[in-house]
C-alpha cells in the first residue's frame, strides 16, 4: 500500500512547503488538523485515510486507505488577496502534478475540480479563519474502478483507471506541494492575473453549456478576479464568484 508517511514523502520536499510536516494515519480530515493550529505557512497534515473528508458544499469525500494523495496547507495570504482563488491555484498545481506524472492533459473545472478525459480525479478546498488559509487538495491515484463512487453529477476517475498504472502517492505529494507553493509565491505578488497563463488553456468549462441557478447560458472565461463568466441565453451575463454551476449534456 502507498502511504503519505513523513519517511516515504520527505525525499520529494524540494521547498517549505510540508516543513512542518504532520501525518496521521487515519483521520477525520486533513482541513480539521490544520484550522487553528497557528502553524506556520506552508505545514501540511496529511492521512492515509480520511473518515470524514469533506468536499465543497457539504460533500462527502471518501477513498480506500492508501489510494489517494489527501493533505491540507496552512497558509497566510496577504489582506490584499481574495482567499477563495486559492481553490484554483491548488486545481492549477493539482492539475500540473497529474500531467506530469500521467502525461495527459488535465483541466481545471470551475472552482475545485480537476478533469482528465471529463472526469473528475482531483477536488480542492479553501477555508478560512482569521488571518489564515487552508487548502486541502485531494487526488484519486490508486483506486480501482470498482472503489470509486457511482451515482454522482460528475464521473469520477482515478489515475490507474484512466492510464491502467500504477502511482506512488508519496512522489505525486511532493510534487504537488512544489507546484504549489511557486504558484502561491507568484500569486502573493501579483495577484491571479500574474498566474493566468497556468490556468488559461486548462479552463474545462470553456464554450460548455451549463445552467446557474436553473439560467441555462454558454460559460466564457474565468476572470482574473477569479469569477467565471457565464453567456445567458437571451442575452446578459453573469459572473459566478461562487456557487453550482451545473454542465448541460
């Protein structure tokens, strides 16, 4: 079995990102170990096995132990940025990691999500408290088909079902906190806009019909404010800062 132990994912850390490091093997949730720890910017909590993962609204997020990469960072954005793009910066970093150890294209879908052949191998969450961020990440690797979830509005994948191999979790952690932490570095300075050229061609939703609120429309371009635009049907357009936005088959 794969594992985010300390021993197998410290020889990936090629930053500060994961120092400090914190591993259970099982745990409720990796957002839990780190809201209101006060550790430093760039410790990340990470499991094996999450008993109470949570995705965005509410959702369930549930794997077999040892199959997926599951860790949150702390971290500390300054009063300047709008925390919720935090969310696509782990789907860009997320994204990237999965290219390069898969070497498939993969695709942001708005806000959280990220897509390889239209179905979802990665979520993302940010939540906030006080002056601090957290930022849970995580990625279907190892499970089988039979050990995903059916029934849900988007397919879900993992990297084996999709390439038919296998991955170590602990390589992909690492290279996904290096990933992040130099689009976190950017994105403190700047601002989205001074990430966009990751997130630009990997945009899942682009040209897709989708349904906000029951509007159906045709969804454009994520801003550099992070909203996305929406083209109604009769006319106007919305930009989405938050919320379902459902795709249209």
């Amino acid at each position: 079995m794969s594992t985010l132990a300390p021993e197998a994912v410290a020889p990936h850390v090629r930053g500060r990102f994961g120092k400090p490091y914190a591993w259970e093997p099982e745990c409720e949730s990796t957002q839990l170990l780190l809201l209101g720890s006060g550790l430093p910017e760039g410790a990340v909590a990470a499991t094996d096995h999450q008993t109470a993962g949570r995705g965005r609204l509410g959702r369930v997020w549930e794997a077999p132990p040892g199959s997926s990469v599951l860790l949150s960072v702390m971290l500390h954005p300054p009063a300047g940025r709008h925390w919720p793009e935090l969310a696509l910066l782990g789907g860009i970093a997320a994204a990237e990691a999965v290219e390069g150890m898969t070497g498939l294209s993969a695709q942001v879908k708005w806000p959280n999500d990220v897509m390889v052949d239209r179905r979802k191998v990665a979520g993302v969450i940010a939540e906030a408290r006080n002056a601090t961020a957290v930022l849970g990440i995580g990625i279907n690797v190892t499970q089988a088909r039979e050990e995903l979830p059916v029934g849900t509005s988007t397919e879900v994948a993992s990297m084996r079902t999709i390439t038919g191999r296998a991955y170590d979790v602990a390589t992909l952690a690492g290279s996904l906190l290096y990933r992040l932490e130099r689009l976190y570095d950017t994105w403190r300075h700047g601002g989205l806009r001074d990430v966009y050229a990751e997130l630009g061609s990997r945009i899942f939703l682009f040209g897709r019909r989708v349904a906000v609120d029951g509007r159906p429309g045709t969804a454009a371009a994520i801003g550099h404010d992070g909203r996305l635009e929406v083209h109604l049907d009769g006319g106007g357009t919305l930009h989405v800062e938050s919320g379902e936005v459902a795709v249209v088959r």
